[in-house]
C-alpha cells in the first residue's frame, strides 16, 4: 500500500493494483470527505491494537485497502494474507487454510503450508467471509479460540498469532437468522466494526479519486491530463455510483480513452445504464413497472431470435444479477429466488465460474 502526496487528503492504493486491471477491487481510497476523515481517525485509534475487525460495505467500496491500513499500522512485522472466502473450492478449503502434509490426499506430493501459517505474527484479511460454508466456519472458530492450526494430514498442533480481519458487503446479523452464519463465529469476528460507506454517501472523495485516476491513466496513456468541464465534473457529482470506487476508475480511464488530451465533457462519461427504481418513465412521462418495457424488448428480440436466444437472455440475466449482487453466489441466489447449488451451476454453465457443473 502507497500513500501519495501533495493531494488535500491522503489516498491509499493497492500494492501492484494496476497488474490486477480485471479485479473488481478498490484501487484508490481518500478521505477528503468529513465522513471519510471520521472513518480515518477510527481506524487510527483501532489499528494498533490487535482486536478482530469486521468490514463492512458495498462491493468496490475500498473495504481490503480498509483491511491493509489496519495491517500496516498495527505494528506487526508478518505479512499481510488475503483470502477471498467466495473464491474458495469447498473440497480444498481446508488445506488452503491450515496446509496439508505430503500424502494427505490424492494429489498431496509434498507439505504446503495454508493462509494461517503465512500469516503468522501479521494479519489474515478474509474477504466475502459471509460465503464461508458451514462445516469451514466451524474449523475457523476452534482455530480462532485456540491460536493454533492442525495441517491436514497431521496430528501435531502448530501454534500461530495472527491478527484477524474479515470483510463482508452482505448483514451477517441476518444470514445468522437464515442459519447461514453461525453465531458464536460472529461474535468471535465482531469486536470491532467498521462501516465504509458506498461513494455516493461521502461525495466530497469523488473529484480527488478521478484526480487520482485521471493522472494514472495519462500517464499510462502518455498523454497530457485533460482538463474536465464543468458539465462533466457536475454530471460526476450527480452520478450515484452503485459500482463505487471500481466504477468511477472504469468511467474515468473510459473518457480518457474517447476524449485523449481533449477537455473531458459529459458525452465521454459512460455510466451504468441500470434502473436506479422499480418503475420506468415512457417518452410520454407515463411511469411504468420494468417487466412492461423487458416485454416490449422481448417482442423485438423475437423478430430475429438468432439460434441461441435462451442461452443469451439466460447469460444476461446471470451476468447482471451476480454483478448486482456484487458478485456474492448466496445473495444472488436469494435474489433470483433459486438455491445456492443451482446459482453455482448457472454460473458454471456461462463462464462465470471454475468447476464442473451438474447434470
């Protein structure tokens, strides 16, 4: 993590941030506005102590630069391990975390050490930990209360120090309710909490993160900044921004790309085209639910439906729930109304997914 002068307020940034262009990640986190300066004065008194911390906020909000800043300023020399508890392979998980012994399993050529060991005398950051499955929260709390790890494949206890911080853009109150998060984990995990809010609440970071990203990106581009209009920089502020941080580096290396050197004006600003309501305006002003303009484009598609129409509708259906639902299996599931097992399937089947998915 880099903290980059000469700015009105400090901004954080991931390490290497630009050789991870696809992740759907924070790359840029500043305190410009006063909600934000709360957030950084809370996280200074938190930081040196050695207390659980849980995250949480939306998707690309800047919840792991959150989780480094308490790393790097809690005086721990280990390193700082990050795990994205969504991407993790059920069969595999607990190898990953605790290591496993050569010969364990089919596969087990020699001893790996897993995330608590690396992360030994420094912070472990688990991120998503609201997809964590049931039967992994269990081994992850008798880990947490007995300080030591066993490597599959061993009987011989190894002892770690670890700070735990975890982060998740999901109410792990009300997936404890549903039975999907074990209380006494919750408990163990929720000493101290942190909230960052969605950009479009602390408005005053906008103009110093496109700032940011304005000079990245010409730099990158080796072109010259270009200067924003007013328009442009007005129709930023009035953006409500649902993909936060990531979002508005999307918007901002777009509009360098379409304008090059030239003033930044509204037109190179693509923003999200996605319903911000439940009701739709016609031309005629007339306010309409969306399933009535999703028939009407139905009808259109019908006239020339190509030969992998379902599969198409399917795939746009999937993409925009699980990037709605940042990306999260169990949410989207709950959203579509279907269950986690045949959410993990659809994704499998377009591509969104590793695995193999069930007949």
């Amino acid at each position: 993590m880099s903290t980059l002068e000469g700015l009105p307020s400090p901004i954080l940034t991931l390490p290497r941030g630009d050789k991870d262009s696809l992740s759907i990640r924070a790359k840029a986190l500043v305190f410009a506005d006063p909600r934000s300066r709360q957030l950084l004065d809370y996280l200074q008194r938190v930081g040196p102590s050695d207390a659980p911390v849980l995250i949480n906020g939306e998707t690309g909000t800047g919840k792991e630069l959150v989780a480094r800043y308490i790393h790097s300023s809690s005086g721990r020399a280990g390193a700082f391990v990050a795990v994205n508890c969504g991407a993790i392979s059920e069969t595999l998980a607990e190898s990953e975390f605790f290591g496993h012994e050569a010969g364990a399993f089919s596969g087990a050529v020699g001893r790996r050490v897993g995330w608590f060991e690396e992360a030994d005398g420094g912070t472990l950051f688990l991120d998503e930990i609201g997809d964590l499955p049931l039967p992994l929260q269990v081994k992850l709390l008798r880990a947490l209360q007995e300080q030591e790890i066993v490597r599959v494949g061993s009987r011989k206890p190894i002892k770690i120090n670890i700070r735990l911080v975890t982060a998740t853009n999901i109410d792990l109150e009300q997936a404890v309710e549903a039975g999907n998060f074990r209380l006494d984990l919750f408990y163990r995990i929720n000493v101290a909490q942190v909230q960052v809010l969605p950009l479009r609440e602390r408005p005053l970071d906008i103009l110093p993160l496109v700032e940011h990203f304005r000079k990245i990106y010409s730099q990158r581009l080796k072109i010259a900044e270009p200067m924003l209009s007013e328009a442009a920089t007005q129709a930023l502020l009035d953006y409500p921004w649902p993909g936060n941080i990531r979002e508005l580096e999307n918007v901002v290396h777009l509009a360098l790309l379409v304008a090059g050197d030239k003033p930044i004006r509204p037109e190179h600003l693509k923003f999200s085209a996605g319903l911000s309501g439940r009701h739709v305006a016609s031309s005629t002003g007339v306010s309409r639910v969306p399933q009535e303009v999703i028939r009407e484009q139905l009808l259109r598609l019908f006239e020339v439906p190509g030969e992998t129409l379902l599969h198409d509708i399917e795939d746009l259906l999937v993409r925009e729930a699980f990037a709605f639902c940042g990306f999260n299996q169990l949410r989207t599931a709950e959203l579509l109304g279907i269950t986690r097992n045949a959410m993990r399937t659809l994704l499998v089947n377009h591509g969104m997914l590793k695995g193999r998915a069930k007949p």
